[in-house]
C-alpha cells in the first residue's frame, strides 16, 4: 500500500477540523494520514485524536513560522478561524493570511478553506439596512472570511473553497437553541421571517471536506457549498417539538429587535441573519444539498441531527 499523504488539519481539536480528523483516522482505507495542527498538544482532544494514530503538532495561526514547519511535508491542509475566540474581522484575516502563505512556503497540493461569503458584495456598506459594524463591515465574521479567500487565490494556493452553514451544534453551544417565553412555552427565536437557514452538523462539514480531499484536483478552483437542511424557522421549531416531545414556537422577531438582545455578538448575529433573510434566494442556491451528499453520504438532516443531540440542548434560560 502506498504511503498515506499527509493532510494537516487546523483547528484539529475544535469542531470543523476535529471532524474531518475523525474521519480520515476511521477509515481503516485512506489514503491519507492526520497531522493534527493544536496549539495545545497535551490537550485531552489532541491526545484523543493522538491515540487515534494523529501525528500531533503545535502550531499558532498568529505564529507564520510555526504553521510553515507544521504544513512541511504535507500533501494537503484544511484552513480554518476561529472569529468567535477574539471578534475581530482584522485578526481573523491576518489568520487566513498567514495560512495562505504557510501553505505557498510548504508547497501543499491541495487546500481547503473554511469560508463564507463576503456580504458586502451583495449589500455595499453604504446601504443602510443595517448597521455598518468593526467600521466596514456588515457581517464581519463573514465577510472577513470571504475578503481573505482572495488571500489563497494570490499565493497561487491550488484551493478549494469550502462555504459552511450555521451549525446545529449552535442550539447546544452558542445559545441559539429554544427558551422559554413569559407563559414558559420554549421558543426558537430568529430574525429570518418565513426565510430558509441553510444548517449542518460540523461533524459533517469534516466528512464533506474529506470527500472533497478524496476527490482531489477535480475540486481544486472551486467554491463549494454545503448544509444539510434548508429549513424555515418554523419547519425548525416542528422538529425540535418533536424530538422535545414539548411544543416549541418559533418566534420570528424583527432584526433590530435581535440586534438588541443583552449578549455578546448579538448585533453581529443580527446582521447575520438579516443577511441570510433578504438574500435567500442566493444564499440558499450557494448550498447545494445533493452535492453535500455526494460528498458526505451519512449526511444528516435536522431531524436526525436532534433524535441523536436532544438531550445536550439547554431549555433553561440562563437568567
């Protein structure tokens, strides 16, 4: 057998890249092998993924050399920030920067970038809609995103652009998930109108981003979408009552309202939903259901996603 190409993944202990670690380390067949790219080596996950049969390697994506010694050697990395460590569109794109230009220095084959689409190209900043954020951005973790994918186009990176959807591990983790009203019936509160929120389970953008690496240079240049669902706020509101076995409504409040709400990001958040309200039509077409199961055959809707994660979801209010 030949020897497995080595694939780093950043972020290899978070959500994204700990996915598609798994992935890769359970398949007694492939073609690749991990290196896992964690600035906590001694860490519980990256000794996990380590007993797993990862090669763990220390790396900081604010340290350019450290990634260029982390990525030596490899075939391929996985790229991907983390906005919601610090809230800073600038620091995230100094990130990306610095992983496009580890992965030019190491002379990879084949890169994935976690991105979004920069929202400013369908909503110019002059636009009041909504408020203009971090001085020149709509939806900053967004849009620095989808500035710094220009960043792996201009190292002549050969990439694959990996556009993401809202997590469901969000209602467990980020406080998304339904809580009760002044009569105490659970509610799922958004900004989205009637409009469809493209989702995922992260563990499944790692398998996605697998199958596209299984693929190889036929996926190289392109942009990829991925969810696993489209559904309304309120088609998500039926699945949880049913998985909750207790009624739970959807509350579609207006955007200004949500942007109001006394937590850190929820104006961020606002303007995210707000964005993937009026333009739905493009966000949704960007997120092509039967390509993300071509990619990922154990794709999960929301349905099964919460017959599986129910009983992690938080019903309590944390007041």
């Amino acid at each position: 057998m030949a020897t497995p190409k080595i694939i780093a993944v950043v972020g290899a202990t978070g959500a994204q890249g700990g996915g598609l670690a798994r992935a890769i380390l359970s398949d007694s067949e492939s073609p690749f092998s991990v290196r896992a790219i964690t600035r906590k080596p001694n860490s519980e996950n990256a000794q996990s993924l380590a007993k797993m049969g990862a090669q763990v390697v220390q790396a900081d994506l604010d340290d350019p050399e450290s990634l260029k010694k982390a990525f030596s050697g490899c075939y391929g990395a996985f790229c991907v920030t983390n906005f919601w460590e610090h809230f800073s569109a600038e620091k995230e794109k100094e990130q990306a920067k610095n992983l496009a230009k580890a992965a030019k220095a190491a002379g990879l084959q084949h890169v994935i970038w976690s991105t979004l689409e920069d929202t400013r190209k369908l909503l110019p900043i002059s636009d009041d809609r909504m408020p203009v954020l971090q001085d020149k951005y709509n939806v900053p973790h967004l849009d620095a995103k989808g500035e710094a994918d220009q960043y792996f186009l201009d190292e002549g990176v050969p990439t694959t652009l990996l556009r993401t959807s809202f997590f469901w591990e969000n209602f467990i983790s980020f406080g998304s998930g339904p809580q009760p009203g002044p009569d105490g019936v659970l509610a799922l509160t958004m900004p989205m109108g009637d409009a469809k929120l493209p989702g995922i389970a992260v563990g499944d953008i790692g398998k996605a981003a697998y199958g596209i690496f299984r693929e190889g240079p036929s996926y190289v240049g392109k942009t990829v979408g991925i969810a696993g669902e489209h559904p309304t706020g309120r088609q998500m509101a039926e699945a949880f009552t049913e998985a909750l076995g207790q009624e739970v409504r959807y509350n579609a409040v207006p955007a200004d309202v949500y942007r109001g709400f006394a937590f850190p990001g929820a104006e961020e958040l606002g303007n995210m939903f707000q964005f993937k309200r009026d333009f739905n039509e493009e966000y949704c077409g960007a997120r092509d259901l039967e390509v993300t199961r071509s990619l990922n055959p154990e794709l999960q809707d929301l349905k099964g996603w919460l017959s599986q994660h129910k009983d992690q979801i938080p019903l309590e209010s944390a007041g």
